[in-house]
C-alpha cells in the first residue's frame, strides 16, 4: 500500500482492509512509517518512535476492533510500558514508565499498533505546542502556524496523514483547539467517560482523554474502546447499553439547538469570519430540520477564576509529586518559564481557596446542565480565531499580553472542561486565507450519542473527509 492509497482511509476503513486480507497490519505500518519518514521533519508531530515494537507487533497480525491500523500516542498522560512519557519537558525526559494505563492497555486490545508518541507543550500547559524540549509542531495547512495545543502534534500528525487517528487529551481545550485548527473532528467526553487510571483525575476531573480523526465513525469507535470505567473511578459514567459506534449511525431526531458568537472568557469579540461560520453552521441545523435559536449561555469570571485554581494547584501538585520521587526540589532552570510561573502561584492557593473553586466547578456544571433543559445542543466557535501564527504566544513570557492573547484564541473551550460536559469540533467552515474553522458543539454530560449523531448528520450533509492539507 502506497502512502497516497493508505490516506485515502479512516481508520475503520484501514481495519476494515485488514479483515478482508487486503492489506496486512505489516503494510500499513510501513506505509504510516514512509508517509511519517516523508513529512515529519516539516511538521515535527512525532518526537518519539518505536518502530521495532510495532514492527513486531504488526507482524503478530493483531486482533481487535482496529485490529493493524497504525497509532500514535500523545506524550501526556498516556503510560506506556517501557518508554518514557516526556510530558513536553525535559525534566520528565528519562522516567521510564513501568506499566501501561488503563487506555493504552485499551488500545492495545484494539489491536492498534502504536509507533509513536506525539509533540505536546511543556505538562500541557499551552494551546500551542511549542516546548523546548523538541521544538515547535507546525500546521500542515500553513506552516507558519500552529496546529494548536496541547494535542497539537497528535492533530498535526492526523492532518499530515500520518496516522487516521491518535491519542489527545483535553484539560481545557487541548483536543478541540488543535482539531478546529488542523481541520479534524476533536471530541471532548464528558467527565468520568474515559479513565486516567492507574493516576489520578487531571486537574481535579477538568482533564479527559480521547482522540483525533479525520471521521465521525473512527472518533465513536474509539470512543468504544476506551469507555469502560476503571475500578475506584473518583468520577464514573456507565458505558451505552449499544456501541457509540452503533448510536452514530442513528439520526438524531429533532434537536433544540442554540447558537451563540459569543467570546466566553475574552473581552474580545471573535473573528468575524469565526461568527459567519457559527452562524452557517445554525443555519445547516435548521435545514435539517432542528430548532435553532441564538441564546448565550451562562459564564463568568468566578468560573474562569475557579478551573484556574484547579489547573494552577493541579500543576503545583505533580510538580511536587516529581520533586518527591527523586528527593530533591524543582529548580526554575529545569522547567520553562511559563511552568515555573504556574508552579508558584499553584503552591501559592490556599486549600480553602481551591475547595471554593471546586463548589464553583460543580456549581457552573449544575447551571449548564440548567441551560440545557431549554435546549439539547449549543453551537459555538471552536476558537476565537483561525489558527495562530509559530510564536503568537510564546513570544510574550507570561505578562498581561500573554493572557489576553491567549483568551482571544481560545475563549470558548475551558467553560465545558470546567462544567464537565462533551464537547465536538467539527470542521464545517475554512477561513478565505485556507485555514480551517471549527465549530463546537456541546451538550449535556453523559449525551456523547447527540453529538456523535449530530456530527454524522452534518458529515454527510457537508462532507469534509476529501478535503485534505497538501502537504
């Protein structure tokens, strides 16, 4: 199989060859590796590789839902046994991990044969991926830009065509902000819907783990991998009584839907051709046959001010959880600047203070979950802008500049972290410069299936798979 012939599949399509004696896992895995040989020193998406592994797990003909189809993991938060989990920083760079997590030993009984792991900022801190342990990943699309963070080398790899799908995380936007900017379909689940397990929550359960996909279909079989709920789960979702695989297939029904062009978590006003795109995608909605109404949902400061605490105290924490294991305290010299400057004001939160934020987290869930007794969906912009471009934030340290562009690049994606609901990106729009759009789509927890039938509903109403960055 030819890298061209390899990219025309999703990841099901890809299992799908393998089962009908096709192609063989083996194959795929050298078409992956000669389209990542061909394209990563452009993009630098991939910053580890394990191709002997795979090699020998691909020759092992593995069984599985996803049984041979080539995978990438995410170098955050997802434990394989034996490679190092680098977290974006260099002070993590030689901790070899003893044993899998509970996802990747999920993915494995998949059959998906994992090569790599992908470029993420430093602890994931960043909605760009730009550390200084590997360097910037680039969007395939333009590469002057960012393919967003922290899931950005995961995106850019899917984008450039080296895997159909991969790994990400999300702790406040990190899987949307690099699909919209990559044009991929981004979904965050809901809190408790995929376990961190053997470690704690991230971020107090603001963190969830799932994947990058160019389909719909591939981001609800994915889904079905990795849903079951790991014994002592602190938050806990019950897997469908069906496949979300099965459910995708099914119409939604006629939704309530709202829209709203607002900027949640910025003073500043979204790009206009962000609020054209919102507005397009409502207007698909209703020639669907949906309800559509324009209505803000509720935010404030207070809530913004509250997942701060949890993400500053979270940081702090496994910082000194590090600290700990080796017996001797972070220096500032080890970590980045916007780390070190993260660590201290975690340390700084009293536990009082951090108690408050989390009756406010809990609270914002219960005035969402208010907010959609009125309607079932809620379009949003994905981002307050296309994607940015190499530099826009790091370039600034960690002064007033940096958080204003920060939120004006990302204002709408931490709100769902913090009430704990799903949340798609769907790439329905492109900028007049080429640069895709995403669009959000949010519901209520536990109502992956909506979204995932939704999303299948405007796929096929407005495809996107063909429309490819030529890289």
């Amino acid at each position: 199989m030819t890298p061209d012939e390899y990219r025309k599949h999703d990841a099901i399509g890809l299992a799908e060859l393998v089962a009908r004696g096709e192609v063989t896992a083996a194959e795929l895995l050298e078409a992956a590796i000669a389209r990542m040989e061909a394209v990563n020193g452009q993009v630098n998406a991939v910053v580890q590789q394990y191709l002997d592994y795979a090699r020998a797990v691909a020759g092992a003909a593995p069984a599985g839902a996803l049984g041979g189809v080539p995978f990438l993991l995410k170098d955050l938060g997802a434990l394989m046994e034996g490679t190092v989990t680098t977290a974006g920083s260099r002070l993590m760079a030689e901790l070899v991990q003893p044993a899998d997590s509970a996802i990747v030993a999920a993915y494995k009984r998949a059959g998906l044969v994992i090569f790599g792991k992908t470029n993420t900022p430093e602890f994931g801190l960043m909605p760009v991926t730009e550390p200084e342990l590997f360097g910037p990943s680039r969007n395939p699309w333009d590469l002057s830009r960012t393919p967003g963070g922290s899931s950005g080398g995961a995106s850019a790899a899917v984008a450039a065509g080296i895997v159909p799908a991969a790994h990400a995380s999300d702790g406040g936007g990190s899987i949307r902000t690099p699909a919209s900017t990559c044009g991929l379909v981004g979904l965050k689940p809901s809190r408790g819907r995929v376990s961190f397990a053997p470690n704690g929550e991230g971020w107090g359960g603001l963190s969830v783990q799932h994947a990058v996909t160019r389909s719909v279909r591939d981001c609800a079989a994915l889904l079905d991998i990795v849903c079951q709920p790991q014994p002592g789960g602190p938050y806990f979702l019950s897997p469908p009584t069906e496949t979300y695989q099965a459910l995708a297939k099914r119409a939604p029904g006629k939704l309530s839907i709202a829209f709203s062009t607002a900027a949640l978590a910025s003073p500043h006003p979204i790009d206009p051709e962000c609020a054209e795109a919102v507005r397009a995608a409502a207007r698909l909605c209703e020639s669907l046959g949906h309800m559509v109404e324009e209505a803000d949902p509720p935010y404030s400061a207070e809530v913004g001010t509250a997942g701060g605490y949890c993400t500053g105290a979270g940081t702090a924490a496994g910082l000194d959880t590090e600290a700990a294991r080796r017996g001797r305290p972070i220096e500032p010299g080890e970590v980045e600047p916007l780390t070190w400057a993260m660590y201290q004001r975690g340390k700084a939160i009293a536990g009082t203070d951090y108690v408050r934020g989390l009756s406010t987290v809990h609270a914002y869930g219960r005035q969402m979950a208010a907010f959609h007794q009125r309607f079932d969906v809620l379009i949003m912009s994905t981002l307050g802008s296309p994607a940015i471009p190499i530099g826009h934030l790091t370039e600034t340290g960690r002064g007033e500049d940096y958080a204003e562009r920060l939120f004006a690049f990302m204002p709408n994606t931490q709100a769902f972290n913090i009430s704990g609901q799903p949340a798609i990106t769907l790439p329905l729009a492109w900028s007049k410069s080429g640069l895709p759009i995403g669009i959000q789509f949010v519901a209520p927890i536990g109502a992956e299936a909506v979204l995932l039938q939704l999303a299948a509903q405007l796929e096929q109403a407005q495809p996107w798979f063909d429309r490819v960055a030529a890289l």
